[in-house]
C-alpha cells in the first residue's frame, strides 16, 4: 500500500490568468505519476495521459498556460501508481487575474481609490466651469482686456483626460478582479489601450493650441498696450 499526499482534492494558492502552473506531488513509493485531465471553470474536462517527471518522492509537470485563461476554479486529475495499485486524485486552483487571493481591506481600497479618482475627475470640471473661457469684451464685442487664465483651462483639460485613462484602467483591474465573466473588463481594457494610443496626439493638439493662441494674445496685448482696441476674435 501507498500514500500520495493528493488523495481527494487539494486547493493550492490562487494563481494568476494565463501563466504556466507548477505541479507538485508528493509520493511516499509510487513509481509513477501522470496528469490525466484539466478540468476548466466551465466543467469541460480536457483530456491529457502526461507522465509527470519523477525526483525521489516528488513528481512535477509543468501545465501549459493555455489551460489557465478562464476565470475560476481549475482542477488537474492525477492518478499515480506503485505498479499494482493506484490511487487517484485532483490539484486545483482558483484563478484569477492577479494570482494572489484578494483580501476585503484590498477590496476595499480598490473600490475607495476608484472613488477619489472619480470625485477629482468631477471637481476637475466644476473647476474648469470658475475659470474665463475667453478674453474680456466690452459692450461692443471688442476685447479690452487679454485674460491668461483661460489658458488654465487647456491644462486642467490634459490632465481630465490623463485621469480619465486612470480610471477605465483601473475599473478594467476591478472588473477582471471580481467579474467571472471578462467581456466587460476586456471592453474596459480595449477602451484604456485605446484612449493610452492615441494621448500623445491629444497632448500634442493641446500644446499648439496653448502656444498658438498664446502668441496671439501676445500680440494682441502690444496693441491695447497702445491703446488700439481692434474687434478681434481672440
């Protein structure tokens, strides 16, 4: 008679989506060892006959991260034998997006972190509603007075939309964390790439338009400093 320490079923630690898993038993006399199914999340069983490699009282294979890419509980079936008996048994592991198992304080936190982000994204543009969009005009329409605050405003814009990423990334993080289902944080995680893609253009437009319209002004400012108060559209 012999002893393999898989007898039953086994829950090893959370592991993480898409990687390569270590499989490790453990033997007292068995000759040989061999994985005989991956069952995935969804129950389907996919069957493999791999012989495991043996060292002392220790048997390993490494399983391919291609049996990893659902969220959920994933099991191995191992059967292992001393050459007239057998003993079966099963390995399986929760995984998940970051491969560890998420306590309630980091839940919390990522939950809590989303919400400031949120709430600094809403103040950001009630700050941007205080601020002159344009320079001052008097009852003519002519502009009297060059206003550079309103040039703030294209920077509060740069840095809503950068804050913007950071919480589709983030709520992508916390859909693949919590969701067993990843449509929605695979759509959040397309949407980051995306808007990450095309930032460069987006910061470029808003530094011309920053340097451009403040060379007008600047222009502008030589004119009313001489007391000419063109009908500008600035």
């Amino acid at each position: 008679m012999f002893a393999v320490l898989l007898i039953g079923t086994i829950s090893a630690q959370p592991h993480k989506q898409s990687t390569d898993y270590d499989l490790i038993i453990s033997s007292n006399n068995a000759t040989l060892c061999n994985m005989s199914y991956v069952k995935i999340p969804d129950n389907t069983k996919i069957i493999y006959n791999y012989v495991l490699t043996k060292d002392g009282q220790t048997f390993s294979a490494t399983v391919t991260s291609g049996n990893f890419t659902n969220i959920g509980e994933t099991c191995m079936g191992i059967t292992c034998t001393d050459g007239s008996q057998y003993e079966v048994g099963s390995v399986c592991t929760e995984v998940n997006y970051f491969g560890q198992e998420l306590s309630s304080s980091q839940s919390t936190l990522y939950v809590a972190l989303l919400g400031i982000l949120i709430l600094i994204f809403i103040a950001t543009f009630i700050g941007m509603g205080h601020l002159p969009k344009a320079n001052e005009r008097d009852e003519q329409g002519r502009i009297f007075q060059i206003n550079y605050l309103k040039y703030l405003r294209l920077v509060l814009w740069l840095f809503a939309y950068f804050l913007f990423i950071a919480i589709i990334f983030l709520s992508s993080n916390i859909a693949f964390a919590f969701l067993s289902e990843q449509m929605f944080g695979k759509l959040l995680f397309s949407i980051f790439g995306i808007l990450l893609a095309v930032s460069p253009v987006v910061v470029i437009l808003i530094l011309i338009s920053f340097f451009v319209g403040f060379y007008h002004d600047k222009e502008f400012q030589k004119l009313l400093n001489r007391g000419i108060f063109p009908g500008g559209n600035l």
